[in-house]
C-alpha cells in the first residue's frame, strides 16, 4: 500500500497472500498505512515490510514466511496477543 492513511482490517476472518522470497507480499509502504487484526489470521508467504509509520496491530495471529523489514511498527493491541510467527529483522519497532 502505498497510500497515506490506507487501512486492510482482517477483522475475525483469514487472509493468505502469496509471494515469494525475494520479494515483500506485503509492503506498506507509506507513513501512516495500516493493517488491523481483530482475532484473524494472515498467512503471508513473501514477507512483509513496514515503512516508518506504517502499522500491524491487533490481536490474532501473523504467520510470516519471509522476514518482517522495515522501521514500521508491530503492536499488539484490542485486550489480546498478537502472535507473530517468522523472522524480524531489526528496526521493526515491536510493542
């Protein structure tokens, strides 16, 4: 995403993005994009980069195949845990 302010709400649902390993399925890259986990599930099978001011929060569970890049910010928040699985590389802020 690469929009200002642009939002994905998984909600309680799942959502599989395929990529591979050279590249990011996922990459928010804009201040301010986001991604919200309201008890779902992401299967992301190429990575995910989150640009400075970029945002993965919620609670649910985040399975990353790839690495999770970037200076972005991964917080668990809504009164759950936000269990993300494969490798963060540093300067992922985690909170």
């Amino acid at each position: 995403m690469s929009a200002s302010g642009a939002t994905i709400a998984v909600g309680t649902g799942t959502i599989n993005l395929t990529g591979n390993t050279n590249s990011n399925a996922i990459n928010l890259s804009a201040s301010g994009a986001t991604i919200t986990v309201a008890g779902g599930t992401i299967n992301d099978s190429g990575g995910l980069n989150l640009a400075s001011g970029a945002t993965l929060s919620g609670r649910g569970t985040v399975n990353v195949t790839g690495h999770y890049t970037g200076t972005g910010t991964i917080s668990a928040t809504g009164g759950g845990v936000l269990d993300v699985f494969g490798t963060v590389d540093s300067g992922v802020v985690l909170n």
